[in-house]
C-alpha cells in the first residue's frame, strides 16, 4: 500500500468531513484541512490547516492549492442545503479545476446516493428520496458529472442516508435501493480510496452492510 500522500481536504470541519482528516491521519498522510472556519480542526505534524471559502474566485483557489503542494483533494464540503449552487455544485467544480490548474490528477468526492445516474432517478425505490432533495440531487449529479468529465483520476462515494451510529467497517455496495449508513463508514471509505488505485474512475452507491470496507471498494465490477 502507498502511504505518506500529502492530501487536501475540502470540508474538514463536516460530519464526515472531520472523521475523513482523522482516518487520514491514521493512515499516515499529511492532511492540509480546509474549512471557512479552522478554529476547531485541530493541527498537528500531520495536520496543517487552511482557511478555504468555496465562495471565493476561481484563481484564488487554485493558488490555495498550488501552495499546498499536494498529491490527491477529497472533497467532502456541502451546505446542509443551505447553500447548494454555491456549494456542493460550483464549489466543487472550482476545486476541480483549481486541481487541474496544478497537476493534481487523484480527486476523492462525497456524493449522495445515485446522485451520478439520474436516469434511475424515476425507479420506484429511488424516486422517494430523490423527490425529498430534488434541487439538491440536480447540483450534486452536475458536480458527479463535471468531475467524472474532468480527464482526473477520480472516485465518487455516493452514500445512503447518514446516521450517527458507531461504524461497522463494513459496507453494501450497489444495493437496490437506498438505505442507511454510519458516517464512520462513509469516511473510512474516502479516506481508503486514496490508497486503492483500484477505485480509480469508479463510482460506488453505497448503505450498510457486510462488506468489510476494502474487500468491498477493490472488488471487481
């Protein structure tokens, strides 16, 4: 396994944001930690902190990055749906770019369940959470989209319904319909990705299971 990558990421101070920085950690890469807010992430020799705003121009971002000097983004920011344009899709495009500008082909995102494929948006089993979050699915299937047209080394972890339970280490993959996940289990999964080259340009929909969470990201399609 590779280990020691330099890794940025975006929405380090979020619910699953924060549980990523620690499975990073420990991991053994260095993590640059972005937030608005960096006041509560808590820096170390591994963990250095950035003040990031999604908000901000496109240029300003990308000098962000070419100052971090990093292998690999995951991004795991979003708004709550409070702030989804400027969020979770034109954010997300930016740190695309911005990671293109400056030669970081490994990117890492949160997605939401079956954001990526909205042809299966009208399947009975689908259509009840995609209509409770309808704008929300429409941002997060143009950012899936932006990125997996972006020419970068990507993995998309699309989870189910977060829930605030211990993680079980353990996932479903591709499951017939939505379901709910431990958020430790949606970190450990980003934070894997980095290391496993097979996850490269995949995209997994993913809910609680049996799975323990390598044998599930690496097995074949």
């Amino acid at each position: 396994m590779s280990m020691g990558k330099r890794i940025i990421l975006v929405g380090a101070t979020g619910r699953v944001g924060a549980l990523t920085l620690e499975d990073l950690v420990k991991a053994d890469h260095e993590v640059v930690a972005c937030a608005r807010g960096v006041s509560k992430i808590p820096a170390s020799q591994q963990v250095e902190t950035m003040t990031l705003d999604l908000h901000d121009p496109l240029s300003q971002i990308t000098d962000a990055f070419r100052k971090m000097h990093a292998d690999a983004v995951v991004f795991t920011a979003g708004s709550r749906g409070k702030d989804i344009n400027q969020i979770d899709a034109l954010g997300a495009m930016k740190t695309i770019e911005a990671a293109k500008a400056v030669g970081i082909t490994r990117y890492v995102m949160l997605g939401a369940m079956y954001a990526a494929d909205w042809l299966r948006w009208e399947q009975p089993q689908v259509k009840p959470a995609i209509d409770s979050l309808a704008d929300y699915y429409v941002t997060k299937n143009m950012a899936d989209q932006y990125l997996i047209n972006s020419g970068l080394d990507y993995t998309i972890i699309e989870p189910g319904s977060l829930t605030e339970q211990d993680g079980k280490g353990a996932i479903q993959v591709e499951p017939d319909g939505p379901g709910p996940i431990p958020i430790p289990d949606v970190a450990q999964c980003l934070a894997g990705c980095v290391d496993l080259p097979q996850t490269k340009g995949r995209i997994y929909n993913i809910i609680g299971g049996t799975t323990p969470i390598r044998e599930a990201l690496t097995a074949k399609r």
